[in-house]
C-alpha cells in the first residue's frame, strides 16, 4: 500500500473527546466517570431513557454544566471544561436546546443575517449593507435549511417545524465545526420529521453533529453512530443494527428492542 493510498484510508481526526468525565448535583451523580469519542465529520446520536446523562453531557460540552471531575478536549485545545458558554462557542462548537429561539418579530433572512459570525453588534448588522459574500452565505444557508421562499416572511409565522430549521441555520452562520441538537424532530409532522434527518445528513458532510433523540424510528432511520447512554454512563456504542442486537441494550430497556422505546 503506498502512501496516497495510506493517507486516502486514514480515519478523521478525533474532533471531541471527555476524560473520565463526572457530574454531581447534589449527590446525584448525573454523569459518571464517561469517556466518549467523536471523529470529524460524525453524525451521533445519543439515545437512552430519561435521566441517563444525556442532556447533561450536552451541557457539560457547551459549558452550561461545569463538570466536578474529568475533562473535555476539543480539536487540539486544552481543557475547554473550564471555559464559559460564549468562550466555547467562539472555539466552533454551537448549541441548539429543544425549544427554539429566534426573534419571531424579525424576517427569516434578518434573523440569519444576525447570526452571522462578525465583529458588529446585532441589531447594527440590519442597519448596515450586507455585501454579496453575506447575502450569498444567507441565501446559501437558507435554501439548506428549505426556507428560501419564506426569506422576507416574519418568523413567528413559520411552522414549528421550519422554526427549528431557521435555529439550525442560525447556527450554521455562526460556522461552528461541531454542533449540539437537543431532539430537533421533538413536535414535529411526519414529514418535516424527514426533512429534518435529510438535513442532518446533508451538515454531516461537512460539520460534526450530536443529536440527543427521544424518538426511536427518527434515529432508527437517519443515525450513522449511537451512543446509549443509561444511568450517567456510556452503555455502548455502535451502529442502529449492533445497538438493536445488543443483549445489555435488551436488558436495559426492560426486555424491548432499542427501537421500541420512546424513553
């Protein structure tokens, strides 16, 4: 094997990884001692009944939650355990909770505009001319995320669905190379369910994701890697197939398979 063939069959580089990570609330250790690994460009979704750590470990990467023990190593930092949420964030990793958060009074273009990753102030970016690079990243993001046509239409009149797309469009202007989704298909219509795992595939090309998902057939249908999480520890991993086929899996969601839950 020579070595273009070497560099051609080299994986991605480990782009996130925690250290004998620990989180304690009061004597609820809602995260024990997890070590976990993602490679650049990975969709994963972590999956597991309510209360096991999920959540919290989102929390903990985006700095929301400061863990009591471990570490989290992003590309070749050090330590970002220690860094505030909006430290982080400048590092690349970006953050989407259940609930959206837009501004419903502001049109889908204007809210894409303010989250452009840039130097001024927010509400000075509407007052000053976008140029054509800006306007060209808003249009590209927007016709990723299926809300081209509705560019000039206020966004508290999109669906709940398209109002969760315009979140993760507003994340992908801040260019961050790992993004953290809290159950982006929560609420939504079979069919903007599809589109949603449509557009995870289509980021994962090019950006890392994670996906805390509650409901089994969206992660059954669109998952590349699981991780399943019970009681703040890391169960297993592996692909849908391997989770569904896993005896512990079994044995901890009561004698169901994975994919019947909707823990």
């Amino acid at each position: 094997m020579n070595n273009s063939t070497l560099a051609q069959a080299k994986e991605p580089e480990i782009i996130l990884y925690t250290e004998k990570l620990e989180v304690d609330f009061d004597g609820f250790k809602a995260i024990k001692n997890v070590n976990f690994r993602m490679r650049a460009g990975e969709l994963r979704f972590l999956i597991g009944p309510n209360g096991a750590g999920k959540t919290t470990l989102l929390d903990v990467i985006c700095g929301k939650v400061k863990p009591h023990k471990g570490k989290v190593i992003f590309k070749d930092h050090t330590d970002i355990s220690k860094h505030q949420e909006h430290q982080i964030a400048q590092l690349g990793i970006g953050r989407k909770f259940q609930a959206p958060s837009i501004f419903v009074n502001l049109t889908v273009m204007e809210n894409l505009l303010l989250s452009m990753k840039q130097k001024r102030g927010l509400y000075a970016t509407l007052l000053v001319k976008t140029d054509n690079a800006q306007r060209e990243r808003v249009f590209q993001y927007s016709e990723m995320i299926g809300l081209t046509s509705k560019a000039k239409e206020k966004a508290g009149s999109l669906s709940h669905g398209e109002k969760q797309w315009l979140e993760i469009g507003m994340l992908l202007m801040q260019e961050p190379e790992l993004l953290l989704l809290d159950e982006p298909a929560a609420g939504m219509t079979d069919h903007e369910t599809e589109k949603t795992g449509e557009l995870l595939h289509k980021i994962s090309d090019k950006q890392s994701i994670i996906v805390v998902e509650h409901d089994m057939e969206f992660v059954r249908q669109f998952a590349k890697t699981v991780t399943v999480m019970h009681e703040g520890t890391i169960l297993r991993e592996g692909t849908m197939a391997e989770i569904q086929n896993d005896d512990k899996v079994t044995e901890v969601y009561l004698g169901r398979r994975v994919v019947d839950q909707h823990a």
